[in-house]
C-alpha cells in the first residue's frame, strides 16, 4: 500500500518534479514582468511626457512607483528562477542558494528604501498633510519580508555547513 501511494506522490526536487513545473512558471513570469515594464515605459513616453498638469506629474510619480516595483519583481524572479533550477537538480544545500536567498532579502529591502525615497517626493495638495502622505506610501511588509528572507537565508548556510560536515565524516 505505502509503495503504491508513494508513486502516485509527485517529487519535489529532481527531473519531472514540483520545481520543474514551477520552473516552467518562472519563466512565464519572467515574460510577463519584462511585458509589463515595457508598457509601463511607454505610458509615460506616449501619455504623460512632457507633464503640462499636477495629474500628469502625479501620474509619472505613480507609474515610476510601478516600474520600480516590476523591476525589482523581476530580478526577484531571476534569483527564485535560479533557486528553482538547483533544486530541479536535486542540489538543496549550496552555498549560491544562499547567495541567491540574500540577494533576494537585499532586493525586497531595496524597494523598501527607493519606495521611502520616491514617497518623499510626491507632490501632495497640502502641505500639511506630508507627514500622512509619507507613511501612506511606505510599504513595512517589504521591510519584514526581507528580514524574514534573510532569516531563510541563514538556515540554509546552517544546512551548507551541516551538509559539508556529513561530506566529511563520509
């Protein structure tokens, strides 16, 4: 019974696996992103350059913010598509993962500051209000998320050194 369930289970790592379904996922996302950054480039060439009115300059403000977002989402993207790729591979604990890990952890933290910066220079109506405006367009999530990714980051160079150990013993 247990080896008839354990065929019908479908692997993690490895060659016809979850990450090589996910890997297939990557790359259509990698398209998508790149799509999107594009489209994005060219609403404000076609739509809002040169700026004649404060709605078109807040409208380049806002269609920078998503371009900063796509890009970092896209690179984000490259390092998860060279995560998914090691595992396709069956190589769990390597020390590029943790690398690749980092960089990710790095990227979030990265948006976090550029976003921060981009929010001081919003126009706003009032100038009373800059403060609110300020922590309106922070976005701590990505803050905490690189923390978090960080975190994985070192348990995974735990993994490294516990895998490099047992290499040795044996």
């Amino acid at each position: 019974m247990c080896h008839k369930l354990k065929n019908e289970v479908m692997k993690t790592f490895g060659k016809k696996s979850l990450s090589s379904s996910l890997k297939v996922i990557i790359i259509v996302s990698l398209w998508l992103e790149i799509l999107g950054i594009i489209g994005l480039i060219g609403q404000i060439i076609f739509h809002c350059l040169p700026a004649k009115s404060d709605w078109q300059v807040n409208m380049i403000y806002a269609l920078i913010s998503n371009i900063l977002f796509w890009s970092i989402a896209f690179l984000v993207t490259l390092q998860l598509n060279r995560i998914i790729g090691s595992f396709k591979n069956e190589i769990l604990f390597d020390i590029r993962i943790v690398k690749w890990l980092k960089n990710i952890s790095y990227l979030f933290l990265l948006y976090f500051f550029l976003n921060f910066l981009l929010s001081l220079f919003i126009p706003t109506i009032v100038s009373n209000y800059r403060l609110f405006t300020l922590f309106k367009g922070v976005d701590l999530k990505f803050l905490f998320l690189s923390a978090f990714i960080y975190l994985i980051s070192q348990v995974f160079m735990k993994g490294c050194e516990l895998q490099d150990q047992s290499n040795l013993t044996i």
